[in-house]
C-alpha cells in the first residue's frame, strides 16, 4: 500500500512496507529519491532496526545468549500498520509479534511519522519498550538521493558537504568482514567537498562521529544546496553508494543512532558504542528532516 501526503511544495509517496519513503517530489516534478534499480541497488529508504549494518557472523549475544539477525534488522521488511494520517501527516507502526522476538527477543512499539513542513519533510521514529526488562535497540536512516538530478549533469559534479567541516575528515575504517576499525587518520578535503562515492577513499562507507552541526548536504556542480539533512538526535553518519565501474546516480546520507559493529567492541548487544537503552514502559523519539531546495 502507497500512502501520499502533499502539501503547495512537496508530494510524497510511502510505503506501508518498511513505512519507508518511495518517492519526494516537488511541484515542478523533480523526484528527489532514488527509484530503486535492481541492478544497482533495489532498495529507496530503509529503516534500519533494531540493529544497522552487519553483526559479525549475524550473531550478537544478549546476556550471553546468542542472536541470529541478518543486515540492518527485520524493520526494512515488515509491513507497518498506518494509524494516522491526514494531507500533510502519516504515521505508522510496527510492533513485535512471535517472528521478530526470535530474533530479538522484547516487546517494543516503533512508530514511524512523517510529516511535511513547506520544502521540509521531518520523519520521526517513536520508540517503546513494551518488555519488563531494559531494552537495547539500534536506529538508522538509509534514505537514498538521486544525483544527479536534473538532465545534463553528472553524479561526479555533485558532493556532500558537512558545514564546519572544510579541511579534512577523520572517518572510521572498515575490515574485510565489513566490522567497523578504529580512525586512522584524517583524510583532505577539497573545498570541504565530499566525494559521492566512499570507494574514493578506499572505504565502503564513510562513516563519521559528531558531524559539526549535525548537517548534511547534498550539492550540486554549482555548490547549491539540493537536499539538506538535520539530525541532531543521532550522533553518527554514514555515506554510501553502491560500489560499481560507473556512476550509480545516487547517494544514501545515513544519520545513525548506533556505530555499527566494530572490531573494537564485545559481542554482547549493549556493549555497541552508542547503543540506545530504554527501561520497561518507557518510550523515546529520534527526528531528522530533509529540506529539498
């Protein structure tokens, strides 16, 4: 099931699958998200939980218990139900039933809105642990953009731009295994540009800690803001695009709860760096928006 809401600036599309995005678009007719290509990659927007990225082995433990859950959790491919929605507002929710706690085993809520603002879309995920004991729970956003987008351009003439970040970036490494090293320097940044494609680093992804100002923005060859992503609720950020001989023509900007799976941690689930805990009955939300100019 699509869902629509739209106001004088922006239409957007959602899907009760995942209640991830499936289209942004403005009143002249310019679709901001990628459209998915099997070829390339098939997904648009997933939400990633209640991990993100991949677990060594597939496998976390939980008070010593081992867990099998496959890459960026099961949210991405259950069908939320929608409770609410009007021109402008849609919210959906998932909760768990016998499928999920086999892999992770505690009763939760998640409740994902959107909701348009102007050029503005703020997608809000309300998280509620509904156990009797502490929850651990990971939440990211993979929303991927088009780039180019508009005719006659290339991807290489677009970039990503983190304000007070103009002359270098200090990003985590990743091993073989796709597990998170530590930083190992810093690497030059030409007029605080970005590449769009991580492997220009010799990285799958460019994953950063405390952004400055929690902003991200995808530019154009001509340095014009195009989409601007604000998530001071998640403390880490990942940049991706598939890996291939040729422009992909899009790029995910990722904010992150979470730092995915990492050499340097334990295999239990609440020793992740930046792990969330929620104590039984009690619920938090984790915003970000995008300003599509």
């Amino acid at each position: 099931m699509i869902v629509t809401i739209q106001n004088e600036y922006l239409t957007v599309d959602i899907e009760d699958l995942g209640a991830q995005l499936s289209s942004v678009r403005n009143h002249h007719g310019t679709e901001y998200l990628w459209q998915g290509d099997a070829d390339i990659w098939a997904r648009r927007a997933p939400i990633l939980f209640p991990i993100l990225c991949g677990l060594k082995d597939n496998t976390y433990l939980l008070d010593g218990v081992p867990y099998h859950m496959n890459k960026h959790g099961f949210a991405r491919d259950c069908v939320f139900e929608l409770v609410e929605q009007t021109d402008t507002k849609a919210a959906f929710r998932l909760t768990d039933n016998e499928e999920t706690r086999r892999m992770y085993p505690f009763s939760f809520t998640l409740t994902v809105t959107y909701t348009l603002e102007e050029n503005r879309l703020i997608k809000c995920h309300r998280v509620e642990n509904r156990s009797t004991e502490v929850m651990y729970y990971e939440l990211g956003v993979h929303d991927g953009f088009r780039a180019p987008l508009e005719e006659g351009e290339t991807m290489g003439e677009y970039a990503i731009r983190l304000p007070g970040l103009d002359d270098a970036m200090e990003p985590y490494g990743l091993n073989e295994q796709s597990l998170v090293t530590p930083k190992s320097g810093t690497i030059p940044l030409e007029n605080g540009r970005i590449a769009l494609d991580p492997t220009t680093y010799h990285l799958d992804t460019v994953i950063l800690d405390q952004p400055p100002q929690a902003r991200a923005v995808l530019v154009d060859g001509q340095d014009r803001p195009r989409v601007t992503a604000d998530f001071a609720d998640f403390p880490y950020l990942g940049i991706w695009t598939q890996a291939k001989p040729f422009d992909t023509n899009y790029v995910c900007i990722e904010p992150w709860s979470t730092l995915p799976d990492a050499t340097f941690v334990g295999r239990e689930l609440k020793d992740k760096a930046g792990i969330r805990s929620l104590q039984p009955g009690t619920w938090e939300e984790l915003s970000y928006t995008a300003t599509f100019t």
